[in-house]
C-alpha cells in the first residue's frame, strides 16, 4: 500500500484514493504503538489571548459518531453536533468538505460534537457553542495549522471516576453563578451550566487518526511550571490549543446526566474540515503573530 507524504499544508495521498482509502490508511499507520505524553494541568481558553474564537450553532441530534463508529448509524450513545451540517455516522473528509456549516465563519466547515447534556430524562439543548484557537505552546511562531482531515477526541466517555484535575474538561458557570472551574457540575443558581473541553495540542506530525483515537496527539507539557509549555518529543508539531465552550440551559448542574453516563465521562469529538487556506491564515495571522482576533470573520 502506497504511503501519503506529509507536506506543509497536510497530507498527499497517493493518486486516486478516495475517502475510505485514506481512512484505512490513516489508522493502519496508527496500530504502531505511541508513546503518549503524562498530562499536566494546562490553561483554559481566555477570552483576550493570543488567537480567534469560532462561534457555531447548535446543529442536530444523532446516535453516531464517525470517528468511533464510522460507516455507522445508531451506534454509540447520543451526540449533539455543532459546525458542518452534514455530519453523522457516515461522513467521510471528502463529505464533510462539500457539507455547509452553522458557523458564522463560513470557512469552517469542521465537525465537532459532544454528548447530548440529560436533566430529569429531557435532553437539552445547548444556549450556544464557542469554540476557542489559542496558542499554548512557546514559541507561538512555530505553532502550524491542523492537517486537513485530522481526527481527535479528547475525554474519556468509559471514564468510571471524576478526574483529578481540570486539565482535560472543566464545569463552570456564566451569568452570576460561581467563576471557578470545578471537576463536575455545580449549582449555578441564576447562571447557566457551562463545559470547556481542553483538546491537545501537539501532534506526531504522521497520523491522521490511529486506532485508539488519541495516541496521535498529546498534551503540551509546562515541566519547569513556568508558563512555557513545550510538545513532547513523542509529539514534536505543535498545533492550535482546541477548547470548546459549551453553554446550557440548566441552573442547577448538580442535575446533569449525559448522554455516554456521569458528568465525568464529559469528552468531544473534532474532525478537522476547514477551508485549509483560510485555516493557515487564521494561524498565520493570529496565533502565530500573537494577536487576539477575536472573531475574525470569513
């Protein structure tokens, strides 16, 4: 089997591949074992830093997760998707590029999504969906775009106890409840329930996906605890700090169940399916040139 070529703005697949090849490709390169980086608290997305914020709309609904279960309907536990319109079980990169997206930055055509939040058995739907690219990494010039197609999850949804840090997902609340950042939810009262979901943000520079979905990426790491984080050698390509925030419409967080189990088995989905070009522009002229670009329009 022909092997793609990493080049700078992705992967070059052999002539004629299609989306099933180069799936199949991606994560037969993957069974070689990682080794993945020991996780370290990292910072949350701050509204002001150095990068852009895309703002995407609740899309829909589904049983399907096309990166654990692809070519799959009904499989899974429930999800809710944000981003391309297009996205379920059996969405291929060359499918979510043509789809249409609830961004307000038409170029963002990636799929993200996450477990549908349960209060009193009734779902609810999300008040709104931002979803941070920040620079953590140092130095932030050497940050580059993620590759077209590149798939990640971050959390763990068979999780079978609260985490020990927030370094991965955090609970919080907006408008008037408590500010700090908490391992599981908490009683807002008058503020709504939010969720930051941490993504990580080095890459081994080879692999789309693999077969477990996560050793292809790991977690900047701060050894000295001075603020400079760095990729570990494992996973030398730093690329943009991903972090979704999602918001509820729920007082009482204490309440939340999700769709995969506890509140503890929080984790999100991206596939990456942006408009490459303007990608690498966004990380040229905002992460990498330290500027906070807020919503930076199309």
């Amino acid at each position: 089997m022909a092997i793609p070529v990493l080049t700078r703005a992705g992967f070059d697949y052999p002539r004629g591949a299609g989306p099933r090849a180069r799936r199949t490709i991606s994560v037969l390169m993957g069974s070689v074992a990682l080794l993945t980086a020991s996780l370290v608290a990292a910072p949350p997305a701050v509204a002001g830093a150095p990068g852009w914020i895309s703002i995407c709309d609740f899309s829909h609904r589904l049983i399907a997760d096309p990166i654990v279960f692809p070519g799959q309907q009904f499989a899974g536990h429930m999800h809710d998707f944000y981003g391309n319109k297009t996205t379920d079980g059996f969405s291929t990169i060359a499918s979510l590029s043509r789809g249409t997206t609830t961004c307000s930055m038409t170029s963002d055509l990636a799929a993200y999504w996450a477990p549908s939040v349960i209060v009193n058995s009734a779902v609810r739907t999300p008040r709104s969906g931002s979803f941070y690219y920040q620079n953590v990494t140092r130095p932030a010039k050497a940050i580059v775009p993620f590759p077209h197609g590149l798939e990640v999850l971050a959390g763990d949804s068979h999780a079978t106890a609260p985490p020990t840090s927030t370094k991965v997902f955090y609970w919080g609340c907006t408008g008037g409840g408590p500010s700090s950042s908490f391992t599981r939810p908490v009683n807002c009262g008058t503020g709504w329930v939010t969720v930051h979901v941490n993504f990580p943000d080095c890459w081994d520079g080879k692999h789309l996906d693999v077969l477990d979905h996560k050793s292809h990426m790991a977690y900047s790491i701060d050894p000295v605890t001075d603020g400079a984080y760095k990729c570990p050698k494992s996973h030398p390509v730093p690329v943009p700090r991903l972090t979704y925030a999602l918001e509820f419409p729920v007082h009482d967080g204490r309440k939340i169940k999700l769709a995969s189990g506890p509140a503890y088995t929080m984790h999100a989905d991206f596939i990456n399916t942006w408009k490459q070009k303007r990608l690498r522009h966004f990380v040229r002229n905002c992460i990498n040139a330290k500027v906070d670009c807020d919503k930076p329009g199309n």
